[in-house]
C-alpha cells in the first residue's frame, strides 16, 4: 500500500482541525482536566500524561496508522479536544484508500453540546468520501458508551455490531482487560444523506 494516510488542517465554521503536534500541549491539558464526568469509556490524558500522549499518537502516524488532530474553537483559538484517522486499508488499488476509521475522539466539557463534534466528523468524512474517494468510514466505541453511540448514529452512521473483547478497555479499573466494541460505519452511499443530516445539525449553532 503506498497510500499516506496524513489529514491536512481541516477548517470549519465552528472547529479548526490541525495535526497534531507537541505545540499543542498545554492546550490539550488544559481541555482534558475540565469536567471529566463523560470520559468513563474513553482514553483521554491527565494534564500530567499529555506529553505522552502525543508521543504515542506522534509515534502511530510516524508508521503510517494513525493521523491525529486536535480540535481548535474558532471562535477562542481555544484547544478543546482531539481525533483522528485511523486504519487506513486499501485493496483495489495501490495508490488509493478504500477504508478509514474515525477515533480517537474527545472534547473538553465546554464544547460538549455545542456543535463541535458535529462539524468536526462533517469535516473528516467529508475530506475522506469526497477528496480520498474513501467506501467506506468505521466508526466505533465501548459497548457500554451510550453517549458515544447516540453521537455517532446523530451522525447518520448505521450500527452493524458488537465486536466482542475487540480492544483495550479505558474504563477505571480495567486495567489490562479487553472491552466489547459497537461498531458503526457509514458507506459511500450513504454519505450524501449523512452529509446532509450533518449540515442540518450544524445549522442549528451557526445561524
């Protein structure tokens, strides 16, 4: 495969998308040390661990796996949360990518319910179907992540599934233990509808 799976700055009207970097730090910590009630299922830094943080996701693009971003508030210049690419996988063609996950998501407490998470995935599935000419896009979370999975169907993804002890659990006190994972995805297809749905969400916040 001879695809590069790197995610240029993607700029919305609410959320600025923008690779990841060690510049990014104290924003980052700054974003994971409010409210962290929502964050049960989900792999996000203490303030202390950000450092490492990026140099886990940092040493995953470097291989070609992962591309990470931060979330960038337009409207405060304001670093309220990441994701990313993940998994890119190719099998009709040696230059192109065929499918891709979105993951690695969370956002500061602030920007919950804002319209953030909406524009953001608007903004990632929209450079994968329409400038990667991506089939498909994978969407997945815990099982148990309830708040997840209404977020990622609000998106117009269609759950297909549980995939049983499918990776590692961030839940407290799981520790070394496998979590069950729901997996949505959103086709080719079907994206013109997701988009659509998408903008009409986002308009809410923007008018």
């Amino acid at each position: 495969m001879s695809f590069k799976l790197e995610g240029p700055v993607l700029e919305g009207t609410l959320v600025r998308l923008e690779p990841l970097e060690h510049r990014h730090a104290a924003g980052l910590a700054e974003a994971a040390e409010e409210n962290r009630d929502t964050y049960a299922f989900t792999w996000v830094p203490r303030s202390h661990e950000v450092d490492a943080y990026i140099d886990t996701q940092l040493a995953r693009a470097a291989s070609g796996w992962l591309a990470p971003y931060v979330q960038v508030h337009r409207a405060t210049g304001r670093v309220v949360g990441a994701t990313g690419y993940l998994d890119p996988r190719s099998w009709l063609s040696e230059d192109g990518l065929d499918a891709v996950e979105i993951g690695f998501t969370w956002l500061a407490a602030s920007a919950q319910g804002t319209g953030v998470n909406a524009e953001a995935k608007l903004l990632l599935l929209r450079h994968a179907f329409e400038e990667w000419d991506v089939s498909r896009v994978d969407l997945k979370t815990d099982a148990r992540n309830a708040r997840s999975r209404a977020a990622i169907a609000a998106a117009g993804a269609r759950f297909e599934g549980v995939l049983r002890n499918w990776s590692r659990s961030w839940a407290p006190g799981e520790e070394g233990r496998l979590r069950d994972s729901a997996i949505f995805s959103i086709t080719a297809e079907e994206w013109p509808a997701s988009r659509t749905r998408l903008e009409h969400r986002i308009a809410r916040y923007t008018r």
